[in-house]
C-alpha cells in the first residue's frame, strides 16, 4: 500500500472532558521536576519548562518526541506532579454540587427513591442540598458552605483537598447520572489535581528579541512558580516541617495553579509581572472579545472589504448602494487582461490612484506589483493577455451589502455600486427593513467579491430585486416606509391642478398621460402603476392604503402579472412620488396640534370625575369589608385589579371622546389615518387568534388587554 495516500476523514463532533491523572499520565511525553529552562549554553534543560520532549524551539534542533523541526512538530504536553493535590477553579461550581448533593457516608444522593422517581433531574440536585439526613444510611449531613474563591467549610473547619477527594471518589457512577452528569466525561474527583498538564512549548513559545535575550510566554512564567511552589512545599513535607508552614504553602500552591487557569479570580491579587503588568493565563486567551475563539476563530477581519456609517437616500435605485469615493480607491475589483480591454487597462494603470484607476497589476506568476507614477509607463509596457489588475470601484460593479446583527439571510444581499461623494454607504430606505437598519448611526459592510463565480452568485441569488419578499413566510421586504406613505395618502385626499401632477410624475420618472386640467390624488397615483393594471382605488382605501394592507397585496400582484423588474420600478417610483409630494406640501406637528377644545376638556374632566367616586367607592367597601373578592383573589387583589380596571376604562371612553370631537383636519389625525392599515394588519392578525382561540391566547392575555382591542377594532 502507498503510504502518500491520505485519506479524508470528516469532524463529526469535538467533545470537551475533564481529563483524569490517568489520561494525562497518557499524554504526557515529559515529567516536568525543575523551573530551569536552559543551561549555561542555551541548550534547553531536561525535565525543564523547555524540554525538547515538549516540542522543538529554534529552528536549528529537532523534537525529541516525534523527530520533526519547527514548522512540522505540533508541540507535546507534560505534567508535573504535585505534592499535594489543588482544587481546579473553574470546577469549584460541580464540585460543590456533588458535595451538597451526596451523602459523605454511603455516597448517595439524599433523595429517596419515590422522591427521584417525582422530580426531573435538575430539581434533584436542587432538592438533595437542603437534605438534613440521608435516607439511605441515615448520616446526618453537616451544611457545606463555600468560601470563595476555593474554601469549603463545615461550620468552622475547612475541608482541605485531600478530604475534599475522599468524599467524591465515594460516589457511584449510576448516583452521578440521577443529577445528569455523564460520569465517562466528568467524575467529580478529577476537578481535585494531583496531576497537572504542563501545555506544550508550541502553546505558549519563546521569542528571541534584538539584544539577543530570550523572552518567555506568560504562561511558561506561571508554571516556574508552580514547580518553585512545588518544590518548597515537597521538601517541607520530607523535613517534616510544623502544619502551619505546609497549610501556607499548599494555600500558595493552591493560589499559583488557580491563577495559571485564570487570572482574574475576585478576592484573589492577580499574577503580575515585574513590571506590574498582570499575566495572561488560560482563561484571558480563550473567553472574550480578544480571546482565541472570537478574535482568531470566529471573528476574521477579511481583506476587499469596508465599514461606515448609512444615511438614507431615495433617489438611487433600490438594488443601489452609495459608496464614498475614498472607499472605492481602496476597496479594489480584479479584472483580467484581454485583447479586447487591454488599452482600457493601460489607461487605468496610468490613472493610477487617481479615480477612477487601478491600484496593483498581478502577472501571470502571481507576482503583484503596485503602481506607482514611475512605474506606471514600465507596467503599460509590460501587461499583456493573462495579466490581471486590481482596479478601483465603479458604477455597475457589484458587492455584498451586510448589517449586523445577521439574523436571516436578507442580511446580506448584493447591490450595484454608484460612487457618490461624502463619507457614508447610502441606502434607498425602502429596502432599509429587511437590514432592521433605521439610521440613527447605524454601520454597514461592503465586500467586494473578486471572481466571476462569485459576481455572477452575488448577481443571480443575492440581488436585492431577487429577494423583495421573504421566502420565511411570504412577507414584502421592500415598500415605501414613512415619508413616502404620508405623502401618498395626502396626495389620495386632495385635487391637483395639471401641471403640478404632471412636474410631480416627471420627477417620480414617469410620463404623464392626463388630460384634465382638476385632477384627484389617486388618479395621480394611478399614473405610477404599470399600464392595463387594473385596481379600485376607493375613498376609503386610497392607494398608500392598499399598497400597505393586506400582507402587501398590491405588491404581489404586480410581480404575479408583470415580474420582478416592473414590480421594483413601481416601488421606486412610488416611494419617490410620495416623497416628493409631502416634501413640496410640507408637513408639521406642534404642539397646538395636539391642543383640545373647551368642550373635550369638559367631557374628560366628567370622565375622570366618575372614575375617582367609583375608585373612592371600592376602597371605602374594602375598609368596610364589604367588597367582593374576585374568584382564586384576595382581597387586597380583588381591590386593586378593581380600581385598575376603572382606570383603564377612563382612557377607553376618553379616547372614544377625542375620536368624536378631535377636528379631522389636524396633522395629528391624518398620522393616525396614515398608520391604520399597519394597525388594521395587526388587529386583522389578532382577530384570527382570539375567534379561533389558537395557541390558547384568551387565556394567556388579560380582560383589558381584550377591552382596548375591540376599542381599537372600533375605531378602525
């Protein structure tokens, strides 16, 4: 068999253990007795933090373990062994839990077996730490209280680790799993360390520096403190030295091993430098924003790429970004050489960082080299069929438009690039929901794809014009939004003269066909939808109307009977008509638009006057212990769910007031009027929910949550 065969093997799970002293015994190439690293002719000391069984170091020595040099050697671990056994930090939570949860007897958990047999798992644990006695062997069970960070009491006595060990090897593995916890992976006496792993020298490697000097990871410094620790304690224990100097020096030995695996423990100073500058142990490599996971794993900062700000725009196109100019010199498409586009590449070479131009030329080797003025004509004169350039961005390039956080897949989708000046991404803000984007500082990446697989994917799948309704649940992604719906529905409820329906369309891209010198806001709306589109647009549902109800209707049909191009003009067009229209009429909201009529105030002081004697009424029954509870209750409830119900009934009948009496020619009605289709979608949603009675919602939801929906369903 040829032994250069591989064989592709695929990760189907990683599991995370507790490792047992056996396995690390396993695994560990080297012992690990001194804190010496190298001897006096820098050669690495044996049985030293450098050991060459843990990995090769310099360039020039070989792995004494498996052979290989620096590049091939992933690196070996070790173990030191430790004079008396510590407490792993980072499982003092387990083994607590097995701790309170187990008797120190028998090694059973304090339940009794019809108590098991009623509870789930997580409530065992929970319920065995208030046991008094074991139901087993009847030992009574002293309280264990935890001291943080690693001391464990009975009353006054500290339980030390080899007490601590004692007790959990007693528990069984069938006792572990009544708690949930799979005793293969994780037996609770291994979180107690006679045996500590010593990571191999790949894992935290040795830096030369320009005086020569060799300069040690963070974590090789530690663990010469755990042997230094290890060692004093080793010879005071073969002296026989009085308990009170080993119980110091286990607690500092306890300390070195609790900060190697996390330097940040409260209550405890952490490892320093001499410098004063504490040490970066395990725990801040791995967890956090600069931690191995989401800085070197998950997070990866990728090149033709940019990030700003969005402000909206509304007259580009929707499947359009607005890219500053700053950011298309820099963030660079490659384009191959041909015979067909050579001349056009030699006049972007010379442009060179001047825009439009080009910033590196690739030859056919892969070599690059970046243009510069006195390379430009060496280069012009160079390039030739299979060369590529890395050019500017331009108009009609396409990229990848992202918003964090991405939580679906309209996330991220492809736009067409139209350089603009300033320094942010412009977006049209009918397309802003599906980014969740509302421009109050809001930021957007671009990337750019560089290969025509990519382009033509970004071109067929994630264009914008591709992605206008959710494939989740049918639901529109793009539609006029805000601005663009006042203007419309003001628009629908007046009477334009000619000519400024006719300025109004031109500016919305569309050529006017009307002929009446009075024409209505809807027919002017009419002009927007595609020809031999037939639609009624009645008083009460005026065209901004029916474009936003009913799961966006209009927009589906369009698409149904003309495709998703027109369907994407009509939007555009609409939402520029809209805009256009309110921004030439204008609109406001003040505060005298919110003042009311004498009357009104007259109506609702009557109001609130009734619902203070029916507030006062039910206390004065309540002090006289007459008022009736409200059924599973008690009084003081029944009281206060009794006044709150004539509270709310006082915003019911005061707003049924402002509807009658609140003058319909106010700003304040027509935004009222202008958001009922939205409020009219949710309470038509609503009303399939409580007549059907789905997912039992009647008896999830409040009385007076019921009263304001029928009021609302009054009023629209």
């Amino acid at each position: 068999m040829n032994e250069n065969i591989y064989f592709r093997k695929q990760v189907r799970a990683l599991k995370f253990n507790l490792i047992s002293p056996e396995f690390i015994k396993k695994i560990a190439c080297a012992k690990i007795v001194t804190p010496e690293l190298y001897d006096i002719d820098g050669f690495p000391v044996d049985g030293g933090l450098m050991d060459l069984r843990l990995g090769a170091i310099d360039p020039g020595v070989r792995c004494r373990t498996c052979g290989k040099r620096v590049k091939e050697c992933p690196g070996h671990p070790g173990c030191i062994e430790l004079a008396r056994p510590v407490l792993h930090i980072k499982y003092i939570p387990f083994i607590e839990l097995c701790l309170r949860s187990f008797c120190p007897k028998c090694g059973k958990l304090t339940l009794s077996e019809e108590k098991q047999k009623e509870m789930s798992i997580p409530m065992r644990a929970k319920k065995a730490r208030d046991a008094r006695k074991c139901p087993h062997c009847n030992e009574p069970i002293e309280r264990i209280k935890l001291e943080k960070p690693s001391n464990f009491m009975i009353g006054k006595k500290r339980l030390t680790p080899i007490e601590i060990r004692e007790r959990l090897v007693l528990i069984t593995d069938e006792e572990l799993k009544k708690i949930g916890i799979n005793p293969k992976t994780c037996r609770p006496e291994w979180a107690v360390l006679s045996l500590l792993i010593v990571p191999s020298v790949t894992v935290r490697p040795s830096i030369t520096l320009e005086t020569g000097e060799r300069s040690e990871d963070d974590l090789t410094h530690k663990l010469g403190d755990i042997i230094r620790a290890n060692q004093r304690l080793w010879e005071n224990l073969n002296a026989g030295a009085p308990e009170v100097i080993i119980e110091d020096l286990w607690d500092l030995l306890q300390y070195h091993v609790t900060t190697f695996f996390d330097n940040n423990i409260s209550k405890i100073p952490p490892a320093r430098h001499r410098s004063g500058q504490p040490l970066k142990t395990i725990t801040e490599r791995i967890k956090g924003k600069e931690g191995r996971i989401r800085h070197n794993l998950a997070g990866k900062r990728v090149n033709y790429s940019a990030r700003t700000v969005i402000s909206p725009d509304p007259f580009i196109k929707i499947n359009e970004v607005g890219i500053p100019i700053e950011i298309a010199k820099i963030v660079t498409v490659i384009e191959n050489v041909t015979t067909s586009n050579i001349e056009e590449m030699k006049k972007l070479i010379k442009q060179g960082n001047k825009y439009p131009g080009a910033n590196y030329v690739i030859r056919s080797d892969g070599k690059k080299k970046k243009i510069t003025e006195e390379l430009s004509e060496e280069l012009c004169a160079e390039i030739q069929p299979g060369y590529k350039i890395e050019r500017h961005l331009r108009d009609g390039d396409i990229v990848l438009f992202n918003r964090h956080p991405s939580l679906h897949k309209q996330s991220l989708m492809a736009h067409f690039v139209k350089v603009l000046p300033n320094r942010t991404f412009r977006l049209h803000p009918a397309i802003a929901m599906p980014y969740n984007a509302d421009f109050d500082g809001d930021e957007m990446n671009i990337h750019s794809p560089q290969t025509e697989e990519a382009r033509a994917e970004a071109k067929v799948l994630l264009d914008v014009s591709k992605n206008i309704i959710s494939s989740k649940n049918n639901m529109n992604l793009a539609g006029t939004i805000t601005d663009a719906i006042t203007g419309i529905y003001l628009l629908g409820k007046e009477v334009v003269k000619k000519e400024d329906a006719d300025e109004l369309l031109f500016s919305a891209g569309v050529k006017p066909k009307l002929k009446k010198k009075e024409i209505e806001g809807k027919e002017v709306f009419a002009q927007v939808l595609p020809e031999n589109f037939e639609i009624k647009l009645d008083d009460e549902l005026n065209g901004s109307e029916t474009f936003a109800t009913e799961d966006g209707k209009l927009t589906k049909l369009i698409d149904k009977e003309f495709g998703r191009g027109t369907t994407i003009d009509v939007i555009n067009k609409v939402f520029t008509l809209g805009m256009i229209s309110l921004s030439r009429k204008g609109y406001t909201l003040g505060l005298r638009d919110l003042d009311v009529t004498d009357k009104i105030r007259e109506l609702t002081k009557k109001v609130i006057e009734d619902a203070e004697r029916k507030t006062a009424s039910i206390i004065k029954e309540y002090e006289e212990n007459r008022l009736v509870p409200i059924t599973g209750k008690t009084l003081e409830e029944s009281r206060e769910l009794k006044i709150l119900q004539v509270l709310n009934e006082v915003r019911t009948e005061i707003g049924k007031i402002l509807k009658e009496y609140f003058p319909q020619e106010e700003n304040v009605s027509k935004m009222i009027n202008v958001a009922r289709p939205v409020v009219w979608l949710i309470l038509r949603r609503l009303r399939v929910l409580l007549d059907n009675n789905l997912c039992g919602i009647k008896e999830l939801i409040s009385d007076t949550l019921i009263e304001r929906y029928h009021f609302l369903n009054e009023m629209i």
